[in-house]
C-alpha cells in the first residue's frame, strides 16, 4: 500500500541508516535546511588485518554502533524522534547480514516513532547524493557511477528510473583499484593508497592497455588491467610509483572516454559522477576537462559523501517522501536484499 504524504505542513525530515557493507552511516536531512547531522562509523581497522570485509565481523559492528549513531544525529540536530517523519534504510545491495541490521533497526525506530520506513536502494542513494550540497540538478542527467561493487553508466530519467547505459563486465572500477593495491602490497582499502602511490610521481614510463575503448558500446573491463600490473611488478626497472600511475591514468581515461560516449550518445548536458572512485582525483581532473569540452554541466558529491554514508540514504529515502511512494505506516515487513538490480525501484 502506498500512502500520500502530501497534505504534510512544513518540512519534512528523514533519518537515514546506511549498513550495507563496512561503513555505519546515520544522518538527518530536512527537506528545507538539507542536511542537518551525519555520523560514519568506518570499519575499516576492523577489517585491515583480515585483508578484506569479513561479513559476520561487519553486522556484529553495526549493531554495536547503529544506536549510538543515531543518539548522536538526534543530539546533533536538536531533534527528536516525534520530529521525523520517516526513516530510510538501504535494503540492497550488499552482505545480507549487514543489511540487516540496518533495516531491522530502522524499522523498530520508525515503529516506535509511528512513521514509515522506507527501503532505499544503495546505489540510488549513490547517485543523487552530488544533490546533497547541489538542489539544482535536475533529471534527465547521465550517471557514471564507480563504486567497489560496481561500475555503471545510467541515464537517469526521473527519480526511480534508471536505464543501464553500460557497465563493467568483470570487475567494477573500485574493485580493481583494490586487487591491484593487494597485487602491489598496499593493504586494505587500497584505492586511496594506490592513488596516493601514484600521486607521488608525475609521470609513468610504463603505458598500460585502455580496455575495450577499441570496441563500440559503452561496456567496460578492468580486471585484465590487474594482470597486467602484475607482468609489470616483475620488472625491476619500474618503481611501483610509476606502475601505480599507469594504472590509475588507464582506468581513469577509459572511464572518460566511455563517459563521453554516453553522453554524446544521450545528448544529456549534466553529468553526475557516484561512488567510491568519485573520490579519485585524477579521475575527476579528466571528467571536468571532458565535461568542459563537451559543455556539459559535471557534479561530484562532496568528498565525505563519496564513499557509504548516510546522508545519501536520507535523501533518497526524503525524495520519496515527497513523492508520496511510502510503504504502509507502521511497517509490516523488513526489507532486505542482497541482490537488488537498480532497475526497477520505481515505486516500492
Ligand atoms: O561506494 P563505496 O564506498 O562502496 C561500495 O558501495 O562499493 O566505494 C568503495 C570503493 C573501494 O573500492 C575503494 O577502493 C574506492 O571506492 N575508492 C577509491 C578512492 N577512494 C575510494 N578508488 C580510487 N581512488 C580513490 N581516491
Ligand atoms: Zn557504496
């Protein structure tokens, strides 16, 4: 059932919950004065050792830290339960445990608060988060979304309309940014440390392969980039700086390129840019530089909302409010999905 919300005086404003993988996220935005707390838990030192997310390890933290979080957004916004008027949580994608433990905790509040929960999709929060500190952008626009689990190219239509463009058909961006960090001995999460190797040097001697940019269409591969920095590693002529660079410089012009295409092929002229990787500097410089090319309009999150957060999960959930696509209050059922295909979220 879906209930209208539209009759609603004043603002509206949103807990957000995000728990889908190492990352405890909980925020507030308010649909007048945007965001209004946030609070990350990072697992990061948790995982390090292990090399990795160990998904039993990453529900047993979130739990530990969701109640905690969400006491520090309500203190840090001056706000109350009785003041919100939904909790959004993501329900999918990612390690079904972890998920969990979000949804569960977002659905006892919003029970006991008397308000909707509302399932979020992890990457639709990813891909409107750049609206976060940028209201002006307005659909149709094209999405480069780069994460760890995924690397995509959508046309974004209207909210909950997707359409899938192209997408890597092996390892996502982030992924490959994190095997080839563990090929070169960088530890865990290695797409910031591989990037901050190959910020050290300004040039590489060594010119990897750009995958698939000789092929039409708008897919993308990444994982033969691993194998080759490992041919690389062996060489001892090359210091694993300028092997760094090689691959982040591949990566990121085959990420520009097929960015390009899409939105020569779209005609769109805004382009947002999602995820994980949106962090990567380099990979920013050759977007804004096309972008300026092509003059099309480009909006990145900010830094902090780059990666998991809840904020993100806020005002995705805060955009369905306002359309009014809330399922039935209190909520009946907890959803959670390990696997969750973006197209499709239309309307829960
Ligand atoms: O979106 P995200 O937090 O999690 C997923 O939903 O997957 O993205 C995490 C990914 C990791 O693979 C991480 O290595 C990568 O984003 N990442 C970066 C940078 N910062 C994070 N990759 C390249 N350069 C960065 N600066
Ligand atoms: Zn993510």
């Amino acid at each position: 059932m879906v209930i209208s919300v539209t009759s609603t005086p004043g603002a509206l404003r949103v807990l957000g919950i995000e728990t889908s993988c190492d990352e405890t996220g909980v925020a507030i935005v308010d649909s007048e004065r945007g965001l209004l707390a946030h609070q990350l838990h990072s697992q990061v030192d948790l995982h390090a050792v292990y090399g990795g997310v160990v998904p039993e390890l990453a529900s047993r933290d979130h739990i530990r830290r969701l109640l905690p979080l969400t006491r520090a957004v309500l203190q840090d916004s001056g706000l109350q339960g009785q003041d919100l008027q939904a909790v959004a949580y993501t329900a999918g994608p990612g390690l079904l445990g972890a998920l969990l433990t979000g949804a569960s905790v977002a659905c006892a509040l919003a029970y006991g608060w008397g308000i909707p929960a509302i399932p979020v999709h992890h990457l639709e929060g990813h891909l409107l988060a750049p609206l976060l500190d940028n209201s002006e952008i307005r659909f149709p626009f094209l999405v480069l979304l780069v994460s760890g689990g995924h690397t995509q190219l959508l046309l974004a239509e209207h909210l909950g309309h997707y359409q899938l463009l192209g997408e890597s058909l092996d390892d996502a961006a982030g992924e490959a940014f994190d095997k080839t960090a563990k090929a070169m001995g960088l530890g865990y999460p290695g797409g910031p440390a591989l990037a901050a190797l190959a910020a050290t040097v300004t040039a590489s001697r060594l010119r990897l392969p750009r995958p698939m940019l000789d092929r039409p269409g708008l897919d993308m591969s990444f994982s033969g980039l691993k194998t080759a920095v490992l041919t690389a590693l062996r060489r001892a002529d090359l210091p694993h700086a300028e092997i760094a660079y090689a691959f982040e410089e591949a990566v990121a012009e085959t990420l520009v390129e097929k960015t390009r295409r899409a939105l020569h092929l779209t005609g769109v002229k805004h382009l947002v840019v999602a995820g994980g990787v949106a962090a990567n500097q380099r990979l920013r410089a050759g977007l804004q530089t096309m972008a300026q090319a092509q003059q099309v309009a480009v909006s990145f999150p900010a830094l902090a909302f780059c990666t998991d957060n809840g904020a993100m999960i806020a005002l995705a959930g805060l955009q369905r409010l306002q359309r009014g696509w809330v399922p039935e209050r209190p909520p009946q059922i907890i959803h959670a999905q390990a696997r969750w295909p973006l197209q499709g979220v239309g309307v829960h």
